[in-house]
C-alpha cells in the first residue's frame, strides 16, 4: 500500500499517467477529484498528505480539512486560486512554475494582436459566411507604425515586447516597479500607457489591487481606436465595462484568452460580438509546455511528500519547518 496520497483536483488535459508515473515511484497514490468544487475538495483533502491544483479553487476550507497535507502544487503560474496565507500559517509549503509556458503565451498574445491588426477573425467569420468583401472591414494600420502599451513585465511581457519589436513595433510599459528588466521597453505611468497605445496588453497577476483594474476610467482613457489583449487573468477586467466600452466605441476591440468567471457564459452580447475574439484559455498550451508542466509539478510533489526541498516555494520562509 503506498505510503502518501495526492489529491489533485483538476485538469485540462486527458489523464494523470505522467503524474501517476512519478508518484508512484515516490510511493504515492493519486486521488483525482472527481469535479473541482469546495465540498468535493474538503471531503477528500482530509485523507490526503498534498494537493495539486489547476484552476480549482483550494480555500482555506480546503486547506484546514487536510490535518496532513505536506505541500501544495499549483499546475501553473499565478496562484490566485490557492490560499497561500492560510497555507503559509499551518508550515504548509506551496509550489508553482513560473518559467513554463512562457513562449507559447507570448505567441498567442502575438497572435491575438495579429488577428485584431489584420481582421483576421473578422474575415474568416464573413468568408464563411460566404461573403467576400474587403470593404465590409474596419480600417487596418500598418503596424510598424502602431504602439504596444504592456501592464506587467515580467517574463511573458518581455518576450511579447521582443516579438512586437520584431514588427517594428513601439512598446510601452507600466509595472510598479518600474523596472524596464532589460527589455528595451519605455517605461510610462498607467494613464499614459493607456493615452498612447494601440493595443494594451495585459501580463499582470490577479491581486486584490490588480482586480478589475480595466474598467469604466481605464476604456474612456484609451483610444477610440485601440484593441485591449488579455492572456493574463480574467479578474483583471470588468467584463460589464468592457461591453459598455464596446457599445460606446470607446475602444475598436478585445481578444480574450482568460475569463471570470471560467468557463464564461458565452451567450453574452460581449463574446458574440464581431470586434471581441475568444480563445478558450489557450495560451499555455503546447504539447512540450504541459509535458514539461506535469513532469515538473509531479516532482514537486514527489519532493514534498520526501521532505526534499522542491523548486519554486512560494514560501521559502517555512523551509524547513513544514509538516
């Protein structure tokens, strides 16, 4: 009988076999939720010595229900949907992997941008319509002479500024710090960004600060003619506002990879309309990312359980003193 059980909670992919492989060989069972919500999680968690997660919610319910919960991993980058604090306060450590996936998001940012520039969304739907008309679709920029405004520059905003440059494109940035991180980016206030850019580009976490930071004021302040791009987190944009930009024409378009709540409800006039493109929370995904997510999460787990400090803590200030 294995030694140590792992709830994992949630996935987007097929099956559990690269993740079973590992931690069988750690001496570990999975135990896969059968759906992600708390009551599910709270009744399993309590026979279970760690957690992994992917977009379920681990609550501090969820958490206090696990008396011998030893880590918990997060399938991913942000962790806004795992209660770090009541972690931190019980020694439990929490992992995540902030370096994968980072090409593919800025390529899909990239390619979102490219979609809004070109209408490309725009003339598929039409020519599927069977109708061929080059007028029917708004006005195109070249896009050498286009600015990029990115909010947050962290790894994924440094190599979309990179590729965006590769166009001849101007990129601005906002982030607290300031900090341009060697990313050749002209670092402006967030008002400007918003004043000067043609498309503004979203890479920041959800925090209690950054939620719903993209509402009424912020659509106004942008150009009648910008395009708004979201590969970060859904919460990050109030979804009202930004429809009410739309009708306004405040702003000429979305792509939004992300939503809150996910997945959205896409009967909404917001997602049906011609000028917001939707993708289905794609940007992560290749098939070498989520390999390299799964072989890396399942090893942090694998280390946890073992007492061997894994990579990534969130809370290095507990090592070594976690359950």
């Amino acid at each position: 009988m294995p030694k140590f059980k792992v709830l994992l909670t949630d996935r987007p992919w097929s099956d559990w076999e690269i993740e079973r492989k590992i931690l069988s060989a750690a001496d570990t069972e999975i135990i896969a939720a059968p759906n992600g919500d708390e009551a599910t999680l709270v009744d399993l968690a309590q026979d279970c010595d760690a957690i992994g997660t992917c977009w379920a919610q681990v609550t501090e319910a969820v958490i206090n229900a696990a008396p011998r919960c030893r880590g918990i991993a997060r399938f991913g980058i942000g962790l806004d949907n795992i209660a770090v604090d009541t972690a931190t306060q019980l020694n439990i450590p929490v992992t995540y992997v902030p370096d994968y996936c980072v090409g593919e998001v800025a390529d899909h940012t990239l390619a979102l941008l490219l979609a809004c520039a070109r209408n490309v969304a725009f003339f598929h739907a039409r020519t599927k319509m069977e109708e061929y008309d080059l007028s029917a679709a708004p006005t195109m920029r070249r896009l050498s002479e286009c600015v990029l405004g990115l909010v947050g520059l962290g790894r994924i905003g440094s190599e979309v500024a990179a590729r965006a440059r590769a166009f001849g494109m101007r990129t601005l940035s906002h982030t607290p710090s300031g900090n341009p991180r060697s990313s050749g980016c002209e670092m402006v206030s967030f008002d400007e960004l918003l004043d000067r850019s043609d498309f503004v580009s979203l890479h920041c976490p959800l925090t209690p600060q950054s939620r719903g930071m993209f509402g009424l004021l912020q659509f106004q302040r942008m150009q009648p003619s910008a395009f708004l791009i979201n590969t970060s987190r859904g919460g990050v944009i109030s979804t009202d506002d930004l429809w009410s930009a739309l009708k306004n024409n405040e702003i000429a378009g979305a792509a939004l990879d992300v939503f809150d709540p996910e997945p959205p409800d896409l009967s909404q006039p917001l997602y049906l309309d011609q000028r917001v493109i939707v993708t289905p929370h794609a940007a992560f995904v290749s098939q070498q990312s989520l390999a390299e997510l799964r072989n890396r999460v399942a090893r942090q787990i694998a280390d946890m359980l073992h007492a061997r400090q894994p990579e990534h803590l969130v809370n290095p200030q507990i090592w070594p003193h976690s359950n």
